[in-house]
C-alpha cells in the first residue's frame, strides 16, 4: 500500500461534495484517486471540480479499480449493505455513511463480510471525531456533573425538496434514520445500552417525518427529538444531580469554536474548544487506523448496536408499544 491511503468515492452524493471530499483534501493520511457515478459525465464533472485523477462510470469500474485502498460509500441507506459488501470482496476499506443499514441484521451481514476480507469498517459518525465530544465525555466520566441521570437531545431540519431521498422508503428515508440516529448515538456513548425504548411519530408516504424518543438505561433516561419537517434545531444537554452539560451543536458545530455550557454549584462556565473539520478527523482516524494497523476508536459493531436500539424505536412508533432491547 502507498504511504496515504488512495480513496475512492462512490457517487457524486450531496454530501461527499459539500463536506467529504473537501475534507479529504486536506487529509494528512489519504488522498482522492478515483470517483464514479452511475453517469459518467457526471463522475468528470465532479472530478474535475476537485482534481480527482480519475472518473468511472459505474461503481464496479471504481471497484476493480487496483489504485483504490478505500471507498467512502455515501449511497441512499438501502444500498449501503451491497456496495460495502461489494467493496470488502474487492479488498478495499469502506467508510460507510450513517446509518450503516436501514436495520441492525443487514449492518451485521456487512460487519461480518468486511472482517472475512480482513478489511475495516467505519462508520461515518463524524461528529464523535470532535473534540468537543472528547471533553464531553472527559467531564461526564470524570464526575463534573454527578451521575448523569438524563441525556436530552435534537436534530431536526426542514427537508429542501419533496424529491430527497430521505422521504423515499424504498431508500431507506425516515428521520429517525437520517438524524434520529445521532441522538441515539451520543445517548449510547453517555449512558451505555437501554434496555427499553418508547416513541412516537408522525409519519409521511410511509416514513417517519418527525419522531420523538425515549430510552431507558438501567441508572438513566434519554430523551431525544428528530425530524425532516421541522426546524433547524441540534442540542445536546446532559443532567446529574449536581449539574448540566449542554452542547448547543453537537452534531454540525461547522468549523466554528465549538461551546460546552457547564453549570454546577451555582456557577456557569463556558468551555470553548477551537474550531476544526470534523470530517478529516474521521478520515485521519480511518486512515491511521489502517496505514498503522491501529484498533479503531469506535468498531463497526457500534453500528449495529446503534442499529438495534432504531429498529426498536420504530417498532415502537408504528405499534404504539414500548419495546423492550
Ligand atoms: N455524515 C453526514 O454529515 C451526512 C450528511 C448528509 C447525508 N449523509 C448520509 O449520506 C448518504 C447520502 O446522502 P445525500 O444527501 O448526500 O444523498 P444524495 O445527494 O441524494 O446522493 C446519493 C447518491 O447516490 C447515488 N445513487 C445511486 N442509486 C441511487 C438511487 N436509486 N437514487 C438516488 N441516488 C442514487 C447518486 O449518485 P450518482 O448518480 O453519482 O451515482 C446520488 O447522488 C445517506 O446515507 C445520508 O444518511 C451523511
């Protein structure tokens, strides 16, 4: 393998424009080397817009592709099982868009498939990348506010056009999984597993379109909110018996100084953590991970964990039911 890892990208997505290959750019451990699209104008159009080497017109040219170590797979949900699963039986890496599948079984098949080619997984969670997860979690281990008792969170936007793939259910659409997926995992990486899940949801064309939660822990409660037809709002408090931390962006801080509020014993402080790109972080993380044969921070079966607690609230807001985890 080259000394930089040599990505190749799988789709012209939204996403993999606007913040993922930009922040590959100024990766330290990897560099664009090919990029296909299912139309290959298109694939030149948005190679050449960031001096991509090469562009392929189907996503099995990208594959068989010997100068590629790893793809980022930003696909609608529904597809990302296939074409990790494709990529790991071609011996290449796999960044993989959250959520990792549309449901935990499909993200384990995709879990097993990349251990069996000895190739590594992750999970593009971005946001865990940043330091301000970091301290949050450094003060919440370290007792700053108590115990923590209730993790509150939200994402929620007003989806741009009625053509989205987020409104699609036959692309795996749904708030729950496009946002609701960041509040169930920074509830995890606070207080642990649930073991029960309640919610209740507003749906539209077969997906959910706004859908609040509530997951129980065995010391602790997360209350969460998320949805595609409301406004933007992201939050993130966290409450112990002798304070509160709160995020006012957790999830999408930009590369603006991101601000921890801490309140205990009567006093208000104001952490403020210098801006960064938390899409090269992960890239960084993934490409260190595999250059230096290093564990990654975060295991793809974190996935699948995060996975089964959706499937559950979604069982829950179209019966109606708590479900037990
Ligand atoms: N981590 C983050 O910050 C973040 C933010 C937004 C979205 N995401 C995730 O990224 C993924 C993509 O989201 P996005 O908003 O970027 O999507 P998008 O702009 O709609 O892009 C999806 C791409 O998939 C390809 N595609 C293949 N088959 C398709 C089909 N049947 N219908 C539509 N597109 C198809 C298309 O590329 P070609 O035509 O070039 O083949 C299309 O451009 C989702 O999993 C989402 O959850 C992550």
């Amino acid at each position: 393998m080259a000394d930089r890892l040599r990505w190749g990208i799988i789709s012209t997505a939204r996403i993999g424009i606007r913040r993922v290959i930009p922040a590959l750019l100024r990766s330290r451990t990897g560099t664009a080397v090919a990029i296909a699209s299912r139309d290959l104008a298109r694939a030149r159009e948005v190679a050449a817009k960031f001096q991509i080497p090469r562009a392929h017109g189907s996503y099995e040219a990208l594959l068989a592709d010997p100068d590629v170590d790893a793809v980022y797979n930003p696909l609608p949900n529904t597809l990302h099982p296939e074409w990790t699963i494709r990529a790991a039986r071609a011996g290449k890496h796999v960044l993989c868009e959250k959520p990792l599948a549309i449901d935990a079984r499909q993200a384990q098949t995709m879990v097993d498939a990349c251990r069996a080619a000895g190739v590594l997984l992750q999970e593009a969670f971005m946001y865990r990348f940043h330091p301000q997860i970091t301290e949050l979690r450094r003060l919440v281990a370290s007792g700053a506010v108590g115990v923590p008792w209730l993790a509150r969170s939200a994402f929620t936007f007003a989806v741009g056009s009625d053509d989205d793939i987020r409104l699609n259910p036959a692309l795996g659409g749904g708030g729950l999984l496009d946002v609701g997926c960041y509040c169930v995992s920074i509830s995890r990486l606070l207080m642990g597993e649930p073991n029960a899940v309640t919610a209740s949801g507003a749906f539209e064309r077969g997906v959910d379109v706004r859908l609040a939660g509530l997951l129980t822990f065995a010391a602790g409660t997360a209350l969460f909110d998320c949805g595609l037809r409301l406004p933007y709002r992201q939050f993130c408090e966290i409450v112990g018996a002798e304070g509160t931390i709160t995020l006012p962006r957790p999830f999408q801080p930009e590369e603006d100084p991101a601000v921890l509020l801490v309140r205990r014993g009567g006093q208000d402080e104001r952490v403020e953590i210098p801006g960064t790109n938390q899409y090269t972080l992960m890239l960084d993380h993934m490409g260190t991970c595999i250059l230096q044969r290093r564990q990654p921070q975060f295991p793809p079966e974190d996935a699948v964990a995060n996975l089964r607690v959706l499937d559950a609230l979604q069982a829950s807001a179209r019966s109606g039911n708590p479900v037990g985890l």
